[in-house]
C-alpha cells in the first residue's frame, strides 16, 4: 500500500478496488438490497415447457384472479415492438403464436409479493402443438438450420499445400459451453415517472442497449428511459444482452400500473432463460514437415447459437479471428457454420469466441507434437509468427507487436519447464495408477469490438468550486475495476489524490449512446473519454493562471504539490475557486473513438483490432486413471498488460480469469436432454470452480517489459478477457497425462470439458489403442 498512498493513488498503483471492504463487508449495494419502495410490484416470467411448438392455447384468466395479482401481460398488452433483441429483432419480449426453446418468456405476473405471482403463474392453461426440434449441433446440421450463411476466411491454395505436406493428419473434438454463474442474478427494479417515463435500475453491461429496447417495447422515444447501474456481482458478458428481456418486463408492468416493479428471477430460472457461451465443434486437416511446422490447414467450426440470433455471428467471426492464436499459418481456410437450435440462444461470454477458436489450433499444436514426438512447446515455438513474411493472419492484419516468443521464453526459463518436462515423465514410467501432464501455451488476444461502430466512448467531468471531481462515463463495475481504474486516470490528470474524484453510477441521462463494457475494451474507451473530458478542464484552468498569474501556457503546470503557474504554487482547491469567480467553466464531457481499426466482413479482411494481448501459462496437472479425478497441482502465469493502470486489480483479474477457464475446460457441463431441458441448472448439478479447485501452487506476475506500442491510456493493455484463456494450458496438461497411459503413442480422443468421465473415458480409449496393459 506504500505505493498507493506515495502516489496518491494515480495511474500505475496498486489501489484496493473501490468496492472492496464493502464487498467483503457485504454492505455494497446491489439492485436487490435496495430499499423496497411502496407499492413495490414483483413480476415473473411464465415459461414455455417445449423446444418448439405452436402456441394453441394460452388462457390467463385463472392468473388475473389470483390473489394478489395486479397485472398480468402478455404479447397482446405490449405497445410498442414485442422485441428485446440486440440485432435482428428476433428476441420476443413474450411469445407470439410460436416457443422456439424452453424457459421462453410466455407471459409475466406483477404481484404484491413474489410468491403469490408464482403460484398465479402456474395457474395458467398453455396447450401446444410440438414441432420437430433440433436440440443439438448434428441434428441443426442434418436440418440445415443455421442463424445466417456459413462463413469462410482463408489465405492461400489450402488445397495444394495439404496435398504437398510431408505429414498430414486430421481429427475432430467437442467443446462445451459454459454458464455465466454470476454471483448476482439478473435483476430489474423500475419505477414509474410523469408523462410515461420509467426509471430503472438495471444489472447490465449495456445500460444504452436496454434503454433502447425498453423505448422500443413502449412505444416511446429513447429520452423517455433512464437505465441506471451502480456495480453488478458479476457479469461475464451474460449481463450485455440477456438483461434486456427483464428489464423491459419490469419496465412495461411500472408503465402499465404507475408502480414501482421488480424483476429477478432465481437461479434455476436465470440458468434455464438465459444464453450461455457457445458450445462448438471442430475438424481439422493438418499439414506439417518433420519438424512440426505447419504447411498448411483447414478448420471446420461448427457452433450451437440457439434459437435466435443474438450476438452470434460476431462471436462466430471472433472465434475465427483467434484460430491463429500465436501461430503463423502459412495456408488456411476456416469455414464456420452458425447453427440454428431450439435450445436458448447463447451469447456474450468472457472471449466471446476467442476461447473456441484458441484452443481449436491449440489441440492441433498436440496433435502434431504427438505425430511428429516433439515436446509440444517445441513445435509451438517453432510456429510463432516473426518476420515480415510470416507476420499476417488469416484475415489480413499484420502483427506489429509481437512479444509471444519473449513471453514464452521468460516462461519457459522462469518455471523450470524442461527440467520438470524430464522429471514428470520419469515419474509416469513408474506410475501405473497416477500420471503427471505438463504444457506451456501461449495466449494472442485481439483487443476492439469488430463492430467499428462500437469502438467509441463517452465521459462527463464536473470540477467543483471546492476542488472536489465527480466523475461518469459509460462504463459499468462489474467487480473488474473499471471505475477505480478510470478515476485513477482522472487523478493523474489533475495530479489530485484519488479521494478527491467521486466515482458515480453509470446512467443514460448523463453519457448518452455508450457501448457495452465488453471487448476487453472497458478502460481504453472510457479511460481515453475521461482523461479528453479531463484535459479540456485543464486547457481553460491552463489559461485562466497563466492569464492571471502573467505567465505564459506552458510555465502551467499541474503538479500533486498544486498548480504551478510561473513562480507561483497554487493549491487546486484555490485555484478551482478562483477560476469560477471568474466564470471559467468546470464541466466538460470526453470523447474517444478508436483509431486505425477497419474490417470489411463481406472478405473476412482488414484490421479488426487495435493491438493484441499476450500472455502464457504453465500447467501441471495430476490425474487418476482409475476413477479420472484429476488436479491442477501447479501453475506459473505471465501475462503482458503493458504499463498497468493498478498492478494489483490486473492480477486479480487474470486470476480470476485463469480460474473460470479451468471451469469451462474442466468441471463445468451444460446438459440438456432430448426435450431441450437444461438439467444442470443448479449448484448441485452445475460445477464451477472453488477455492479447493485453485491450485496449491499459483504464481501469476505481470511482464515487467510491458508496453503498448499504441497509443492507449497510458500505455497500458486490456484485461478482462485475455486471461481466460491461459486456462487452455490446463486441457493440454490433461491431454498430455493422458497420452503417457500408453506412452504417447496415440494421441487422446478427449473432448472439453474434460471432466472425470471424460478423463476415464479417454484413458480407457488410449489404452486400448495404444496397446497399453
């Protein structure tokens, strides 16, 4: 903490989160510790129980007579759209004629507690008539029910130099999906306003996005909504569109009644009626020479999207930007193929893509070190991207600032790879029961929606008279640090202590038309429109001292003594007091919008991102091949942040990531039945990590050579979503024990997650094939 207190708490400390003692103290305020205001109405969400059907019947009389009941809605009572959808107007609020998935919203229940609407609610009479469903990948496959065209991305005669290559092999596997778990549910409180306006309190990573399809809903024009967020417990990208749908319910039953009203659904139901990261599968076809470096390749994706469309061709087109990973593909072509499911739509989660296409090149990185009997690090080195010649992906974009082979070095040195390499496999030779796996691999995140439009941000800064600073852009604190990060900035541009800059909730009526904090992009955007908001203060005080104080422009300097203006030191707070005696003003907004970036979809070319992040992570894992428990026993982190804002937020946030990872590859399973149920949506039957899950041995440090080569706010680089995916380090240790059951003879046939069925499975399997006894 010395070095937060000796700085002030500017740019480049290590601060606590601004939340943190409360969070801990469990006094920070969420939607649902709200005081509860008069007349407070609870809504509820009825439910389809069918993947596809025809809506015959829907009869909510014995719902309106129910005790307690005040409203009821449904598709007929809505004003505006019957639409909650971020793109395609494709989600309905409520059911019209036809279910597309189960857990779709049929109608909503505004009563006087939440208990008496769900007892209304199960009064209602629904009678369908089912329709064929297609649950699944293959099934949407053999149906041709896709959400759009499939996609196609590639860069020389693919054809040619796999029929060429010295070695080819091609294999397939799985990946599943994942859910948000956020430790706050979705929820909406919204309270009604004159003239038809509605206020609402929404858990949301997209405050502007909701306002506009509570608008669209009522019928109304934007400036009749105001969405306002102070933190939510967590988000993960299941809070960028999914929030919408409860919101505007909440927002249509306050309208309607001119009483405040609430939305929250509990977990089983938040798990059933929201999307979830997309489950995928992967084929490839691999050419390479004897030293493991790649000639050429082919990949096939092919994605579960849900039953609408949501976000999914944009995070169908990440997942294809990041099957390079690090690596330099000489000749490629990725085909994706955006399947159309009636299961809910999945969405916006950490990566949003990124992970699956990452780990799909990451398994062919194993794959050809089986094949070839390389160490795996080896032959991933040896794929790097490097010099002009082999420094372009797939889709056109030349890597400027690659560090992957310094980062992988460091690493590789710093955690004693090869010696435990050697020292692992001569634990196997003599273990029969109990094997070891070991992989370093290394992580090349783009960083910029690709959606150019999105790349833009806005911020308001108030000065007052007293030198105090308040401070609001369109960011929103989902636990990530995002506001303290910002008001760092603020600070440092001020050259004030951080106690000086007010952090406030993020709320449409004050930074109109934001972007969700998503993208990794929370704290270039919005850190960039602060600091513009900032520097524009300063220009005016700039020139009212140095008028005042007879100096010129430049002899003002902003120091965290005061201001000095020439040979005179004035204390900000005088300096702020004085500059509004003279009517200067202390108000300005921000705004950034990011440069250099351009992509034309219709080619699958351009430069889609403004910089890459980089990181790497070593894993060693311990499983049994009896039962296929396994543990993650080790694990040596460096990540590249370029000059971090707060040391000490970043590595809390690539922890955090590196940790829900392990989840997506690991314990967590989505299962859903032949009916469409979602059958995990629980704790008890939904896994994600606990403390007992991290590993006993973590060691996590930022590159201390960091910096971006772009110009970002202070230098610094993204990262919320990077993280996430050094987790893949942990799949391919797993795969690696795997294969030492049969000496590595064969190479595993695991798919993710690699829970302990699938471990045992896969063990059984390589010893049947790979001759083992």
């Amino acid at each position: 903490m010395a070095e937060a207190v000796q700085s002030g708490g500017r740019v480049h400390a290590s601060v606590p989160h601004d939340s943190a003692a409360r969070h801990v103290a469990g006094t920070a305020v969420y939607i649902d510790d709200m005081p509860e205001p008069a007349g407070l109405l609870h809504v509820h969400l009825g439910q389809s129980t069918r993947a596809h059907a025809r809506l015959v019947k829907l009869d909510l009389s014995a719902v309106r007579a129910a005790p307690g009941v005040v409203l009821v809605l449904s598709a007929d009572d809505v004003p505006g759209e019957n639409d909650v959808s971020p793109v395609v107007h494709d989600d309905r609020l409520f059911a019209e004629g036809e279910v597309y998935c189960v857990g779709q919203s049929l109608f909503a229940v505004a009563a006087t507690s939440m208990a008496a609407a769900r007892a209304a609610a199960s009064l209602a009479v629904v009678e369908y008539e089912d329709l064929p469903a297609a649950i699944d990948i293959a099934t949407a496959r053999a149906l041709d029910l896709k959400i759009e065209a499939s996609q196609r991305m590639a860069r020389g005669d693919v054809a040619a130099a796999l029929a060429e290559s010295p070695r080819r092999l091609q294999g397939q596997f799985a990946i599943g999906g994942q859910d948000h778990f956020y430790l706050e549910g979705q929820v909406a409180l919204a309270t009604p306003r004159e003239e038809g306006d509605v206020h609402v309190w929404s858990s949301t990573q997209h405050p502007t996005e909701v306002q506009h399809l509570i608008a669209r809903v009522l019928g109304r024009p934007d400036h009749a909504v105001t969405v306002e967020v102070r933190r939510m417990g967590g988000a993960f990208g299941g809070k960028e569109t999914q929030a919408s749908l409860f919101a505007a319910a909440a927002a249509l039953a306050a309208v309607k009644t001119g009483r405040p009203a609430k939305c929250r659904p509990d977990r089983d139901e938040d798990m059933v009626m929201t999307g979830k990261r997309h489950d995928f599968e992967v084929t490839y076809d691999v050419g390479f020479d004897d030293r493991g470096v790649l000639t050429g390749i082919a990949l096939e994706l092919a994605s579960r999207c849900g039953a609408t469309t949501d976000l999914s061709p944009a995070i169908n087109d990440r997942a294809m930007f990041h099957v390079d990973n690090t690596y330099f593909l000489p000749a490629v072509e990725i085909v994706s193929h955006r399947f159309r499911t009636h299961t809910v739509s999945n969405t916006a989660f950490r990566g949003f893509g990124g992970p699956q296409g990452m780990i799909a090149i990451e398994r062919v990185m194993d794959a050809v070190a089986q094949a070839t009997g390389l160490d795996p690090l080896e032959v991933r080195r040896r794929n790097l991207y490097g010099e002009p010649g082999r420094d372009l992906t797939p889709y056109g974009q030349t890597v400027e600032d690659n560090v992957a082979p310094q980062i992988l070095a460091e690493l590789a040195a710093s955690c004693d790879y090869e010696a435990r390499k050697a020292q692992i496999d001569t634990f196997n030779a003599a273990s029969p029961v109990l094997k070891k796996g070991i992989a370093l691999t290394p992580v090349k995140f783009g960083i910029s929606f690709t959606t150019k439009h999105l790349n833009q941000a806005g911020a308001l800064i108030h000065v007052y008279a007293d030198g105090s600073i308040l401070l609001n852009h369109g960011g929103t604190e989902m636990g990530q640090g995002l506001y303290l990060k910002v008001a760092q900035v603020v600070a440092q541009a001020f050259q004030v202590d951080l106690a000086r800059v007010r952090i406030t909730s993020t709320v449409t009526d004050k930074v109109p038309n934001t972007s969700a904090t998503a993208a990794s992009s929370g704290a270039d955007l919005n850190g960039m429109a602060a600091l513009d908001a900032a520097e524009r203060i300063k220009a005016r005080l700039v020139s009212f001292a140095a008028e005042k104080w007879a100096c010129r422009p430049e002899e003002v300097v902003f120091t965290p003594e005061g201001v000095r203006a020439g040979e005179v030191l004035i204390p900000f707070n005088d300096l702020c007091r004085q500059a509004y005696l003279a009517r200067i003003s202390l108000s300005s907004t921000g705004f950034y919008a990011t440069p250099k970036i351009h992509y034309d979809r219709a080619s699958h070319t351009g430069r889609p991102f403004y910089y890459f992040a980089y990181g790497a992570a070593c894993s060693e894992v311990l499983i049994d091949t009896l039962t296929g428990e396994m543990k993650v026993t080790r694990a040596d982190i460096l990540h590249d942040v370029g000059q971090s804002l707060n040391p000490v937020i970043d590595l809390g946030q690539i922890e955090g990531g590196f940790i829900q990872g392990m989840g997506w590859l690991t314990t967590e399973e989505l299962v859903f039945d032949d009916q469409g149920r979602l059958r995990t949506h629980a704790p008890s039957t939904y896994k994600i990590p606990t403390i007992g899950d991290r590993p006993a041995q973590l060691d996590v440090r930022l590159w201390a050579a960091g910096r971006n080569v772009e110009a970002t706010v202070h230098r610094s680089k993204a990262v919320g979503e990077p993280p996430l995916m050094l987790a893949i380090s942990v799949f391919s240790a797993i795969t690696q024990a795997v294969a030492s059951v049969a000496g590595h003879r064969v190479m595993p046939r695991l798919d993710a997650p690699a829970t302990p069925e699938a471990i045992l499975m896969a063990c059984e399997d390589v010893r049947a094939r790979g001759g083992a006894s």
